[in-house]
C-alpha cells in the first residue's frame, strides 16, 4: 500500500474517533434504563458508524482502482494491486457479516426479553 493511502485512512480514522468522543455524541448516549442505553448505543451506530465504515470501504476501493489505472503495464505492480483489493474485499465481507450477526442477535434479544 502506499504512504499516502496508509496516512490518509490514518487521519479520517483519527478523525472519526475525535468526532465520536465530541461531547455531542455523549449527550446522547445518556440514559436512565438498560434498555434505553442500548437502544441509544444501535442508534448511535446506525447514525454514526455505519457511514464512516461505509465511506471509508468506498474511499479504499476508489484509491485501489485508480492505483490499478496507474499500474497498466506493470505486472508486478498490477498483483500488488489486487492483492490489495481483495484484503478490501474481505474486510467488507467482515464488517457486513458482523452488522447483520449484530442485527440477528438484536432482534432475538428483543424477541425473547422484549423491547
């Protein structure tokens, strides 16, 4: 990978991080009751990090296909190149597997112990 997408996905990481600990997001996380803390807590991922996860996977797949524009001719490159794509590929496979695990057992939490 290059420096330059490794210090890019860096800074948003930190910046999504600072963005989190804002006292704004602490605000509404505050609750009285289990059950209404964890209902903010889905709601605060949903709003938050499933944007940020989603962007970054776009931003990392467009870096990819325009090192893969710029690697034509250069076989070598070209392997590094879509070797990186398919760790992207994996990674997307992972983060959508754990939301919809997360999503099921959710849903069966509240089925069996109410909502």
């Amino acid at each position: 990978m290059r420096p330059y997408v490794s210090k890019l996905i860096s800074a948003a990481t930190g910046a999504t991080l600072t963005l989190m600990a804002s006292p704004a997001f602490a605000e509404q996380v505050q609750a009285k009751d289990p059950s209404e803390l964890s209902g903010k807590i889905v709601q605060l991922v949903q709003n938050v990090g499933m944007p940020v996860g989603g962007s970054l996977l776009f931003l990392a797949v467009c870096v990819g296909a325009i090192e893969l524009i710029m690697a034509r001719g250069k076989a070598e490159d070209r392997a590094r190149v879509m070797s990186g794509l398919l760790y992207i590929a994996i990674g997307g496979i992972i983060l959508g597997g754990a939301l919809f695990f997360a999503g099921v057992f959710l849903g069966i939490g509240n089925s069996v112990f109410g909502s």
